[in-house]
C-alpha cells in the first residue's frame, strides 16, 4: 500500500484540480483574481475589479478580462482586455514575470476637480513576497479614450492610441497618438482633429521626440497645424523648431526652461522668426517677455512686405485669476507694403475675458498720424467696441485730409458706424457690417467731392463726382454693384457732358458699362472669373476729341486736338491672353496743333483671329509725315510687321509720357521679323535738326543729328550729336540682343556742356562716359572735369542738418529686383566750385568718385576750400580753412572741418566746426575772452549782455529764442507764412529810446496789391509781448515818388499820451 501511496496521491489530486478546473476553471485563475485585485487596489488607492483572468502556462500569457478601476462615479479606468506574454523560467522560482502588455480599448475619466473628495492611498501591501514583476519590452494601448475633468476645464480625447518598445534598459521607443480631442476651458471650446507624439522615454523622466497638432479649432478660428521638437527631464524642458502654421503667417519659434528642484521654475530662453526673447520676473513676481531688437522683415519675411524696428514686452501675472496681462510694442520705420508710416505705439490689457487696445501711428516728418483704441470681450460670441482716426495720410498715391470710423463687435458682426474719408473738401461716408462666416454688407457714397481733388486727375479736367457703392452677399461668394458720375465734365473750361460708369459683380461676372462726355465714348465689358477668366469687351468713339484722355494718362499739357472715330470688339481669355475673335477700327484720325497737321489715309484695321493678328494697310500723312505700318502678329509666335517712311517726331510726344518734347524731321525703314519672343529687326532711322527731351532728365538736347541702324540682333549707333546746355554732345555704340540680356557697348562724350541739374546747382563740365556689360547690373563709368559749378541756393544750415538727420533714419527703398546700374565716375574740379548764397561765399576745388547705384548712391573724395568769407547771425567771417571728406560708403554723412574768424566792436571771434553733417560741434571763442553767451549776444545784438534791457528778452531764456528766430526756424516761419498769408517777417537788433538798450526787434509786412504794403514794428519784451510799437502803411505812385502814414506808440500801454500818427511825403531822385 505504502508502494502505492505517491501514485494513489498524485491521481487523486490530478482528479481534484481536472474537477476544479471543469467546475471553477484553472486552480491558478481562481487565486491570481483576488491576489491582483487586492494588489492593485492597495497599489492605487482605487476599487479594483477583474471579470475574469486566464493564465496559460503552455501559451505563457496572460489574458485579463473586465478590468475597472473606480473611485468615484466620475473617476473610473474600464479596460475590457488585457493580453500580456510571461517569461517561462521565471515560473520555477515563484515568479510571475510579465514581458509585453497590450491594453485593448481602454475607457479612462479623471476627475481632478477640488470639490471631490479624494481617497487617502493606502500603500500597496502584498499578501507574502510580491509574485509579479515586470519586464515589459512592448506595452500598447489601442483605441482608448481619455477623459480628465478640473472644475470647469476637461479634455477628452476619444482616440488614444500607444506604442512602447523598449530599446535598451530602461529606454523605451514611444509613439502616442490622440484623435478627436475637445478641451473646454473657461467656456470656450478647442477641438484638436489629431496629436501625435513620436520619441524616446527613458525611465524615470527622459523624453525626446516630436510632436505635432493638426487642425486646432476654436469658433471659426483656425490653426492648421503645429509642430516641435521636444526634449524633457528632470532639470529642463527644449523646444526646438517649433512650427506654427496660421491663418496669417508661419511662426518659427524656439525655447529653453530652465527647472530647479520640485519643478520649481528656474529662467526661460528663446526666439520667434529669428527675433530673440528675454524672460524674466519683476519685483511683484510677474513674468515679463521682452523683444529687445524686434525686427519686423526677419517676422514676417517673406510672406508679407512689413519692415520696422523697435521693441516689445508682455507681462503675465502668473497663476493670477482671472488671466491678466499687458503688452506694449515701439517701433521706428514701419513700412507696409512699401508705404512708409513712421513710428507706431501699441498698448494692450488683458483682463480676462475682455482686451482693452491703443494703437497709434506718427509719421515723424509729416503730419500723417492715426489712432486706434477699443475693446474686446471673449465668451460665447467676440464683443466689443472702437475707433479709428488718421490725419493726412493717403491711399493709392490719394491725398486725405483725414479720416473717422468707429465700430461695434457684437455676436460675430463687425458693425461700422459713422464712418467718413475726407479729402480736402469732400468726403466719402462708408457703412454696413461684416460678419466672421463672411457675410458683407457695406455702403459707400460720396459728399460734395469734386474730379479737382484727386492727386491723379489732371488739373485741366474738373466737375462734380458722385459715387454709390454696395458690397453684399459672402467674401467667397461676393455681389457688387457701383455707380461713377460726373453730371457735368468740364476741360479748359469747356462742358463736355455727362459721363457715368456702372459696374456690377454677381454669380463671379463682372460687368462694366461707361459713357464718357455725353455718349461720345461708349464702353461695355463682360468678364467673367471662371479658370482663364474669358472676356468680351466693346469701345465706340462717335468722332470725337480725346484730347482729355490723353491728358489724363500722360499727367502733362498739350496744346493738341486729337479728333478719333473708332470702333474696338474683342473677344478672348485674359489670363492666357488668348484672343479668340476681335477687329479695332480706326475710321479717322485727326492730330492738330499750331506746328502739325497729321491725318490718316483710309481706317487702320486690326483684326484678331486665333491668337493672330493681322495690320492692314495704314497711312499717316500730314506735317512732314508720310508714315506706312502693314504686318502680322501670333503672341508668343511668328511676327512679320513693318514701319515705312518719313514723320514729325513731335509724334514720340503724343505716343508716350517718357518725352516730354520731342520734334525734328525722322525717317525710319523698318522690319520685323522672327517671333515674339525672339524678333529680328532690320532697318535704318534717320533724324534731323531734332529736339528731345525725357521726363527725368530736365536738359534739352537740341539740333540733333542721328544715323541708327538695326541689323538682325545689333543696334548700332553710328551717329548721335547734338547741342546740350550750350555745349556738344556725341554718343556712338551697339547694343546686342542675341542672349537673354543684352549686353551693351555705348560711349558718350560731352565738352563745355551747362547744366541746372539738379535745380539748385549750375555747372558746366566735360568728359567721357561708357555704359558696358552682358547683363545687369550694367556699369556706367568715366571721367568728368567740372570747369565751373555755382552752388546759389539760400539754405537754412540748422534745418538742412535736421532734415538730413530725419532722412538718414528712414528705411531704404524696397528692392523691386537687381538695380540696372551701377556706377564707377571719376569727378575732378581743379577750380571754380563757387558757392554763393546766405551762409557762404567761397571757392573750392577737389576730387570725388561716384558708385553705387540709382537706389544708392555714394561718394568718396574730398572739397577743400580756396578762398572764401561765411556768414553767420549777419556776421562777416573770413575762412582760414575748410575742407569736406566723402570717406562712408554706406550713407552720404560726410566729415566736415571750418575754421574762421570775424571781429565784432573791439573784440576778435574764433569760430571752429567740425564732425559729420548728423553730428557736428560747434566752438565759439574770443580775444579778449568772453563767455559763450557773451559771444552770442555780441553776434546776435552787437553788444554783450550787460549792456542789454534787463527786461529784454535777451537775458539766458531770451538768447536762446532770439538765437532761434535768427537762425533756420526764422526762414522756416517765413516761408510759410508767406505762402499762405503773404506775410513775411523779420527779427534784427534796435536801440529802443525807451529802454536805452539794444533789444530784439520784430519787422511783420504784408503787400496789398501793386502799390501798398503795411509793415508792423515792435520790440519785443519778457514783461510785455508788444513795447514800441509802429504801424507803417505806404502808397506807391510810382518808382520814385511814395506817400507815408504812421502810427508810433513808445510805450507798453494800449493807449498813452507820448503816442503820435503822422503823414509823410517821400521822393525818391536818382543823380546821374
């Protein structure tokens, strides 16, 4: 039996776990439930329950079903199944080593909300030694969702999906994915349509990866992606290459925090769009983010054209409720869209939920300035308030005067209100609302404007002007209606009619009707936005004179009549530019002037079809003209026109703008042949006793006598002389248009030549100039010799320096593209460079080079004086030296040295300049020695300031004034004042027999008519405004004879006894 008794045992106890497994299932199931329950719960501090749990030691794995962990009603984990692998071996030594886990849709919900009672966590205690360990190499979670709840912020994420591999010990490949996310905070509601975070995880806190956000919305707002870099651990969070893509611009960002221990936030570091930020903590424990050197083109390069510079600051109370902040930007040198604006403030404070702004904007040389301030108020729908003022700004290259607007924000709608657009009489009145689904309601009409208050509008051309325009419908899909009229169009002051102008937008056509000048012009165009935006447009000119249009587009007066009958249809796609069928007839062409009389014989014809061209027989004949133009024309395919005989070149004037005058007798012979793209042209032109003249140089070329020929790619030059500024002129050379840029060969020679260019300088110079190159930029090099230049304009030396101060500060002009020119010219002036004007007469002598280019030019080189006497405060003085140093190639700043010298009364005065025109010094000395307001009250009074009033204005305060009023400001008044007043004044020292002293006397005249003017008189004293006053009103009869009424009053009082009014009789003989 005993033999037995092991064999008896093992069956039976074989029997006992197969009838506990067919009845309760795997003997290890049924302990490992309660065990990991038990477990679990303690570990968490949270109810843990298992449905069920399958251990299969043949499989080694583990399948847990049914797994909650609950707290409360609103806290809970549901995992409906979890499947883990487990090592083998372990399970000899009582082990229960679990490898990779896979967590099959998981529902998570945290409450964290401070009004629930949280569950002191007990610490986790196991029934023996602890059985399980882990050694994970996988761990994933598929198609989670995650809820987390804070009072009355959650987020919910309904898709979670994460992937753990390990890739070493302790270091793990972590992939994490969220989609469908909503985070609700403060009643406003985000909703993320994917996040996914892709890195590595090192235990316990090391994490490196990326992360990006896809459609972030919130309302109607938008925010399309975002991306980073990310690097976490224990002592630092890294956020490099951050990507933020917006409705606006891109923003490229980095960041660097800094923890000390407990995560207690130590300093942050980093930049936006290569502009760097500073953190850092005021004494009240508020952080403040500073942009030092905020740069405006490295922000919004190259997406939008904004340059500027200046500063920005943001200051947050941290962890204050509700959110507050402040923000403020300074900047110099804004310019949009090549628009210079000047200085621009901006003040913000947020107080959550409403923004409270301040914008305002000052041009720093003119009197261009405007202001924004108002409000904003967040919540279910954006609220809020503003206004908008500008004063003398403009719009188009227009000219107002100023300009209102205010606005109401209110569930979603932008509601303008009292808005006006004033230009220097008239207004325009603008209404209606916006809203930010894109629906638009806008109403423009127009008040009392006339066509003489527009800038581009010729001022030959005038009459009233009405405008009724109305914007509705949605931005995508927009209806547009407006009306143009002028009732009465007056030229010259002659009636030309009623002209009016209707254009409609709807269902993407645009129509456009006009009749100009009583019905004598007549235009119709349909256009529609479809993909090659097809068109069809008509133009009828009943025989009438388009001398207005031609002064309307060419901005200048000439004394023409251009009398057309002509009729224009065309049918084609305007973005291809195909032309499918289309004619443009001619009937008759009449140019008329006191010297020309030019016809055309039979109507020019053109006619389109399939992108193809056709130029039927034309002739001009008239005034020396006998001209004849036929041919053929494919865009963008073969060309075959050609251009026969004799005409006026008085003509060139009337074609384009770019000649201001033009006349002489031409003939030209021409032919092109080739394509479009690549034409070859052969011919000759021919001119005679010729007269040019061009919009940007101001210098008549007279008697010219030209010989051009054209052969196949080659422009050659073979003659070109004329007459300019009284001098000769010869240009010879070729240009070749074989490669894409023509490379030029062009070399001028000019003797004694006499220019006024620009209006303040007369020269007269000779030399060699060349333009060469294959491609731009093209070189412009030579010599010049300056055999007499007269420098003659009266200057206000203090404002010249102010204003080159001002211009030094402003941006460049933007870069439209590569400059065509670039300079290398050689100036030399032996002699005779001759100032003569209020502040200097002297002659120089001196060297200089020009380089740079049209947008920039600059010299090198210096002027140093001859001879010469300066004038100061009405001061004669003799200069000892003087010398002017170009040496900067980034600015015209030159360095300057004057020394110089004058005596006044008994004394000897020193006077010594030097430094750069932006930034000079000034000495002033004296033999005997004087103090410096000594020495300006003997140059500005004649006297020191002991023998001046002591109720004068000249004591500390009043030299300083009078110092002004001589100097540049005086000039300044007086011009102004007698441009709009015919006013002018002047400010000179007088002995007042009243205060026995030299004191500063004001001069004010005025003209009226040809024969009289009053003048005004007065000392000026720091008690009263006005002492020893004198009313002069003087009658001309002729040159020599004049009649006298005065009024003097010799005292501070309105009315005194010692006043006197007299007549005088004054004769004037001139003795041979």
């Amino acid at each position: 039996m005993k033999k037995h008794l092991g064999t008896i045992l093992l069956f039976f106890f074989t029997i006992t776990l197969l009838s506990f497994y067919l009845v309760k299932g795997n003997l290890l199931n049924y302990f490992l439930k309660p065990y990991f329950e038990t477990y679990l719960s303690q570990a968490s501090g949270l109810q843990v329950q298992i449905k069920s749990l399958d251990l299969s030691l043949w499989k080694t794995s583990l399948e847990v079903q049914g797994l909650s962990l609950l707290d409360a009603p609103t806290t809970f984990i549901e995992i409906p199944r979890i499947s883990a692998s487990i090592q083998r071996q372990a399970l000899f030594i009582g082990k229960l080593a679990l490898k990779d886990a896979v967590f099959f849709e998981p529902k998570i919900k945290i409450d964290l909300s401070t009004n629930v009672q949280k569950k002191k966590q007990s610490p986790a205690f196991f029934l023996g030694s602890p059985i399980v360990s882990y050694d994970f190499r996988k761990i994933e979670i598929q198609k989670s969702s995650l809820t987390i709840i804070k009072n009355d912020s959650s987020f919910e994420a309904r898709d979670v999906s994460l992937q753990l591999h390990r890739k070493q010990k302790n270091t793990y490949d972590m992939t994490l994915s969220l989609q469908d996310q909503t985070i609700t905070s403060h009643q406003t509601i985000y909703r993320i349509a994917k996040t996914v975070w892709s890195g590595s995880w090192k235990t316990p806190l090391w994490i490196e990866g990326n992360v990006s956000i896809d459609h972030l919305t919130s309302g109607k707002q938008v925010l399309p992606h975002l991306k980073a870099h990310l690097r976490l651990h224990p002592n630092q969070l890294a956020l490099k290459d951050i990507f933020i893509e917006t409705p606006f611009l891109p923003l490229r960002a980095n960041a660097m925090i800094d923890f000390e221990k407990n995560w207690k936030l130590k300093s942050i570091a980093g930049s936006m769009n290569e502009n760097p930020l500073e953190f850092s903590w005021t004494p009240d424990q508020k952080l403040l983010i500073k942009i030092p050197h905020l740069d405006l083109k490295k922000f919004f390069h190259p997406y939008l054209l904004i340059e500027g510079e200046g500063e920005s600051t943001l200051t947050l109370p941290l962890g204050k409720k509700p959110w507050e902040a402040e923000a403020t930007l300074q900047l110099k040198n804004l310019t949009v869209q090549k628009i210079f604006l000047g200085k621009a403030h901006l003040s913000a404070s947020i107080k959550y939920p409403q923004l409270t702004y301040a914008v305002t904007l000052t041009h720093p040389h003119q009197e261009a300035a405007a202001k924004l301030t108002g409000n904003l108020t967040w919540g279910p729908s954006l609220q809020g308030r503003g206004f908008l003022e500008a004063h003398h700004f403009s719009i188009w290259k227009e000219n107002f005067k100023s300009a209102s607007l205010s606005f109401d924000i209110e569930k979603s709608h932008l509601y303008l209100k009292d808005a006006f657009l004033i230009k220097k009489r008239g207004q325009f009145l603008l209404s209606g609302s916006l809203s930010t689904s894109g629906k638009v309601n806008l109403f423009l009409s127009s008040k009392e404007i006339s066509l003489q208050e527009f800038d581009q509008i010729p001022r030959w051309i005038d009459g009233p002007f009405t405008v009724e325009a109305r914007l509705q419908n949605t931005l995508q899909d927009p209806s547009f209606h407006a009306v143009f009229s002028v009732p009465e169009t007056m030229f010259r002051e002659k009636s030309l009619g009623l002209s009016s102008c209707e254009i409609t937008f709807k269902k993407q056509t645009l129509a456009l009707r006009a009749f100009l000048f009583d019905k004598n012009i007549q235009t119709q165009v349909m256009l529609s936005t479809q993909k090659d935006l097809p068109y069809h447009a008509t133009l009828n000119i009943q025989n009438f004179d388009i001398t207005p249009l031609i002064y309307f587009f060419h901005h200048k007066f000439l004394d023409i009549s251009v009398v057309v009958r002509s009729h224009f249809e065309w049918d084609g796609a305007l973005r291809t530019g195909w032309v499918s069928q289309g004619s443009f007839v001619i009937e008759s062409l009449s140019l008329t002037s006191k010297q020309l009389s030019i016809q055309n014989k039979g109507s020019l014809q053109v006619h389109a079809h399939h992108n193809q061209y056709t130029v039927d027989h034309f002739f001009l004949e008239g005034t020396h003209t006998a001209l004849a133009i036929q041919g053929t024309i494919v865009p963008k395919g073969p060309v075959r026109l050609s251009l026969e005989g004799p005409f006026d070149l008085s003509i060139l004037s009337l074609a384009t703008a770019f000649f201001e005058k033009s006349a002489g007798m031409a003939k030209i012979s021409a032919h092109i042949e080739g394509t479009t793209q690549k034409p070859v042209v052969f011919g000759s032109f021919y001119l005679n006793s010729g007269e040019l003249k061009t919009s940007w140089f101001p210098a008549l070329i007279e008697n010219i006598s030209s010989s051009i020929s054209f052969s196949q790619n080659k422009i050659s030059i073979e003659k070109f002389q004329g007459h300019l500024g009284n001098g000769i002129l010869d240009i010879s050379g070729t240009a070749l248009f074989e490669k894409k840029e023509p490379v030029y060969d062009i070399r001028t020679k000019f003797k004694e030549v006499s220019l006024q260019f620009p209006s303040w300088l007369y020269s007269t110079a000779s030399g060699e100039l060349a333009l060469s190159g294959s491609k731009r930029p093209y070189l412009l090099h030579g010599n010049v010799e300056i055999l007499e230049s007269i420098y003659k304009e009266n200057i206000d030396w203090r404002s010249k320096i102010i204003a080159l101060k001002k211009a030094r500060y402003l941006p460049k002009v933007q870069d439209t593209g590569p400059s065509p020119l670039t300079f290398d010219i050689s100036i030399q002036a032996p002699k005779n460079i001759f100032v003569q004007n209020n502040l200097a007469k002297l002659e120089a002598s001196g060297k200089l080079k020009v380089f740079g280019d049209p947008k920039n030019i600059y010299l090198t080189g210096q002027l140093n004086l001859l001879n010469g006497l300066a004038f100061f405060k009405n001061n004669e003085f003799q200069l000892k030296a003087a010398s002017l140093t170009f040496a900067d190639k980034k600015e015209i700043d030159p360095d300057f040295f004057i020394q110089a010298e004058t005596e006044v009364k008994t004394y000897k005065i020193s006077l010594k300049a030097e430094g750069k025109l932006s930034e000079y010094h000034l000495t002033l000395s004296s033999d005997p020695s004087l103090p410096d307001a000594d020495i300006l009250s003997l140059l500005a009074f004649g006297t020191v300031r002991s023998n001046l009033s002591d109720q004068s204005l000249v004591d500390v305060t009043s030299l300083e004034l009078g110092a002004l009023l001589f100097g540049g400001v005086q000039e300044k008044i007086q011009e102004g004042t007698k441009k709009t007043l015919g006013i002018t004044f002047r400010l000179s020292p007088s002995y007042s027999d009243t205060k026995h002293a030299t004191v500063p006397r004001l001069l004010i005249s005025k003209p009226f008519g040809k024969h009289a003017d009053l003048l005004f008189s007065s000392t000026l004293d720091k008690s009263t405004v006005f002492s020893d006053k004198e009313f002069n009103l003087k009658y001309h009869f002729n040159r020599n004879l004049s009649i006298v009424s005065y009024w003097e009053d010799l005292s501070d009082e309105e009315l005194q006894d010692n006043s006197s009014l007299g007549i005088d009789l004054q004769a004037q003989i001139e003795f041979p």
